[in-house]
C-alpha cells in the first residue's frame, strides 16, 4: 500500500467531515469535523507512509462524509463504506470505494473518475441543495444500484450504474449522458432538457418519451472509442438503438437509446 | 550533382509559411470516404486562385479512426489563420455534411482552433445534439439520410507551401511517367500532400506577368516551346517538363517528401528519358524556407 495511509483509531460515535483529507495536503495539522466539534485527523486517524498523491482510508465507514470532496488531482481509495457527499465537486484525479456510497455521491462533480464499487444513495451525481446543476464532467461508475433521483440536474460528464436506478433517475437533467444496466425506477427523466440515458428497456421512462424508431447511430462508434466505461458498458461494437426522445411534455431535446441485450 | 545520368542541378526550392490543418473523414465504405475527400479538397490546388490548397494525405485503416470505419486524412493549407478559418468549414458543410454515411473529426491537437461542428451544428436547426466525452465535443446534426457526426473543432499548424520538384525529361510521355513515379512515392511520405491534378502541375508559374491583375503566368524560362523567344534554362534535349508541388506540415516533412520524389525519378535514370530535376525559387528573396536539392540528395 503506498502513499499515505488513514487508519481509524476506533470506531466513529458521531459523522465524520472530511473535507481537506486530501492527497497533497498536510494532513498533520488538519482540523476535521466531528460531530460538532473540530478535532485533528490524527485524533481519529493513525496517520502513515510517505506522500506520493495517493492516499488510503483502510476501512471506511457510512459516518464518512465528503471523503474527495473537492479533490483536484491524486486518487483516494476508501477500502470501506462511506457516507454522503462523496466526491463533491471534485475537478479531477480518481476515487475508489470498495463498498458503498451515501447520498449526493459526485454532486456537482466536473472532472475525474468516481468509482463505487458497491452501491450509492439518493441523488448521485444531482445537484446539491441551493445549486442550480449537478455534476457538469468527468466519470462515475457505479457498480451496483442507485437511490431515488440519480442524476438529476446532470449537466454533463458519464454516469454508468450497471445496477438498477430508483424513482426519477435523470429528473429535469441538462446534458451528459446516464447509462443504467439494471432496471429503471419509474419516472425516469422527467422534465429533461437534453442529455442521453443508454438503457437496456424503455420500461421506467417518463410519459412524455415517444418512440423514434430503431436507428444505426455512428455517434455510438464515437462513444465507445472515447470512453472506457461506455465501452465496457454497451460493447465495442455497439451501432443500434431504439431511440426514444423527450420529454417532450417539457419541450425537452433529451433521448433514451434502447440496446437489445 | 549526377544520379543514375539525371544531373540534380544547383538549385532550390522557395517555399512559404501556410497555416494548415489535417481532417479525418470517415464512412461506412472506403469508397464513399474517399468520395467526400477528394470532393472537400476538390478546386484547391493554388491559393492564387482558390483560396486554400488542399489534398488527401493518406488513407487510414478502419481500426485507427475515431469510429472505426475506414477513413481518409486531408491537409488544406491557407495563407493566415483566418483564411483557414473560412475555408474549413465552408467545404466540410459543402462537400462531406452532404456526402452519403460520411462524418469528419479533428486530426490534429494543438495550435488555433479550426471550426467543425461549432459552425455546421447549426444546419440542425435546433435539433442537434452535443455529446461530450472526456475533454471532446462531438456534434451529431440530423440529417435525411440519419445523422451527421463531426467534432467540435480541430486544431492548427505552422505550415510549409510551395516546396516543389521540377522534372525535366526528353519527352513529354517520359516527363509525364517519372512525375507519376515521384507522385506514388511522395504519397506514401506522412504530412505532405500534392494538391494540382494528380499531384502534377505542367503549367507552373513564375511571379508576376506584362497584364496588369495577373499575379501569375507562364514559367518561360521552362517552356520549351519559346527556347527561340525568350531565356530559357532548359538543355537542348528537354522537351518537357512537369512540376510537383508540395504542401507540408512541416520543413521536415516537405524535405522527406522532396527527397522520396528524386529518388524515384533518378531511379528510372537517364535511360528513361530523364534529363535533370530542378526547382522553382525567386532568387531566395520571398521565401524563407529553402530546399536545396542537393543537399537534400546528399
């Protein structure tokens, strides 16, 4: 395990803030929250290794908050759980959970790769409260399922959830691209404006999506030679969807495309 | 200078700065990417008179373009960046927006901008689609037959026009097939392309003409039908000769491809009816760029 290395002292009696832990910061003198009080990491934290831009959190925990938050560059790996807001308006680098993610995962996210391996909470990759728009770019790969409200107000970037999305995945959102490989909670892109979710059944779309007709789309060959997760997503070798726009009962421009397994 | 019986004089090309940019077109068959190509860079061989000169560079296998389907780079060259500016999008919108199963992307980083999709995306009329993946912007515009897909831009480079290799033979059959030679061979040199007609030129120009408006006319002193009316710098036994113009992305390139025509040329020899290369300058005044042959032959 190279680069530095967090080891909780002991288990977490209250919400644990962890805005600042980052790779690249002096983590020595870095006050935190906890609960509602300020502590120094190394108070909940063994801190060890040498700094390389890489930093671990070995075992994590849903009181974990904004864990990445606002991370630049570097890559921060959580072999754990943790909890809301993980990620948050993070510009770039990499994040890897080996468990799962809280609430408001990649809100706000405008660069970098995001990836969960377990599940997240409600509103991943949505706007906060109080922000016009959710994440704007980068990546975010869930590799289970996604609570109510996914990408909701996405402005741009991918997000791939291989699991299943609950209620209102994709709600009122700008741009950027959903990719769900699992089933699709009802209400699906309700009030989109633009944007694509790539899906395997229209089953879960908003009413306000008409059928377009099953289409050879070269914009797919594009998609999948410039994007890893798309690729590993929909195949190398994908060309045809079913293309379902909306929603039309607010205007909107977006599109669902519908792969066949 | 005496390869193989062909004399390289001492002599060198003048070339000019152009600005450049490469496009990779791509369709559903090799057939219909070289159609838009050839189409896009069609009526570009001089910027005298065109307003850019442009070309196919290369072909490029399926496996290496951006959607996987075969393709083909051009190069088109203006004199300053905003000529290039107009240009670009001018033809792709004309020739391969139009062309059947046909898309268009950046082929080069770096350098000013160049506008694809940033100014054919509004042929959608509001119905088209930006797509950004990673730090790319590709544009899919409706159209008839589907959907047109492009980049958002491509960038630029400093480039070199009007590197050039004359070809003086004893025939004008001979001429003709020693410039078809130098034309195979300098094709397969990467960042160069020959834009006149199958990248032979048989009327090359000198600066300047006795009309007043004419930036160009006839190269005399290469004519061999005047050698009794004005100077002339052929030898006796030429009875012909044929230019290849070259457009670069760089000194090095121009230098590489210069190169690879004379040797093709000097290959066939004397024999064939080839009597000497030489090149096209303006005493070394205008241009700042020099290909002398015989160092490059060296």
């Amino acid at each position: 395990m190279s680069g530095i290395v967090l080891t909780p002292r002991g288990a977490f009696e209250a919400r644990v803030d962890l805005t600042g832990a980052l790779p690249g910061a002096d983590l020595a003198s870095l006050k935190i929250g906890y609960g509602g009080r300020r502590v120094a990491l190394a108070e909940l934290f063994e801190i060890s290794g040498a700094a390389d831009g890489r930093l671990t959190v070995a075992g994590g925990g849903v009181e974990l908050d904004n864990v990445a938050a606002g991370l630049t560059d570097g890559e921060v790996v959580v072999e754990g759980d943790v909890g809301a807001r993980l990620a948050q308006g993070a510009t770039g680098g990499a994040v890897l959970v080996k468990g799962s993610a809280g609430d408001y995962a990649a809100s706000e996210l405008a660069g970098g790769k995001v990836t969960v391996e377990g599940d997240v909470g409600e509103r991943l990759g949505a706007a906060s409260a109080g922000a016009r728009r959710g994440m704007s770019g980068g990546v975010v790969t869930v590799g289970g399922s996604a609570g109510v409200r996914a990408a909701e107000r996405q402005r741009g970037g991918v997000i791939v959830v291989k699991g299943d999305t609950a209620e209102g995945a994709a709600t009122d959102m700008i741009a950027g691209t959903l990719a769900v490989g699992g089933a699709l909670g009802a209400k699906a892109g309700r009030g989109m404006k633009r944007g694509t979710l790539l899906l395997h059944s229209p089953e879960g779309l908003a009413a306000g999506f008409a059928d377009a007709g099953e289409h050879d789309l070269v914009m797919l060959r594009v998609l999948v030679r410039r994007s890893a997760e798309l690729a590993a997503f929909l195949g190398a070798d994908a060309t045809r969807a079913r293309r379902f726009a909306g929603d039309l009962n607010a205007a909107g421009q977006g599109e669902a495309l519908v792969f066949s397994r | 200078m005496i390869l193989n019986g062909v004399e390289i004089r001492d002599s060198f090309a003048e070339a000019f700065p152009m600005v450049g940019t490469r496009l990779i077109i791509t369709a559903d068959t090799a057939k219909w990417a070289m159609i838009a190509a050839k189409t896009m860079t069609g009526f570009a061989t001089s910027v005298i008179g065109c307003g850019c000169e442009a070309g196919v560079e290369r072909e490029i296998p399926a496996e290496e373009t951006p959607d996987g389907r075969p393709g083909v780079a051009v190069l088109i060259f203006a004199m300053d960046i905003k000529g290039l500016k107009s240009v670009v999008p001018n033809r792709i919108g004309q020739c391969v927006l139009t062309s059947p199963t046909s898309a268009c992307y950046a082929g080069m980083e770096g350098g000013e901008s160049i506008s694809i999709g940033k100014a054919l995306k509004y042929f959608g009329d509001g119905w088209q689609i930006a797509k950004k993946v990673g730090d790319k912007r590709i544009w899919r515009v409706p159209v008839m037959e589907g959907e047109f897909v492009c980049d958002h831009e491509t960038g630029s480079v400093s480039g070199v026009g009007g590197g050039n290799v004359l070809i003086l033979g004893a025939s004008r059959r001979e001429a003709l097939e020693a410039a078809e030679a130098a034309v195979e061979a300098m094709s397969k040199v990467p960042g160069n392309i020959l834009p006149f007609p199958g990248g032979v030129v048989r009327s090359g120009s000198k600066v300047g003409s006795k009309y007043k408006g004419m930036f160009a006319s006839t190269n005399n002193f290469y004519c061999p039908t005047l050698r009794a009316q004005t100077e002339t710098k052929l030898p006796p036994e030429v009875a012909s000769v044929q230019e290849i113009v070259i457009d670069g992305v760089s000194f090095d390139a121009v230098s590489a491809c210069t190169r690879a025509g004379i040797e093709a040329v000097v290959k066939l020899g004397r024999d064939k009816g080839i009597i000497a290369i030489d090149a096209g300058n303006y005493g070394g005044n205008l241009g700042p760029f020099h290909f002398k042959l015989r160092e490059i032959m060296a």
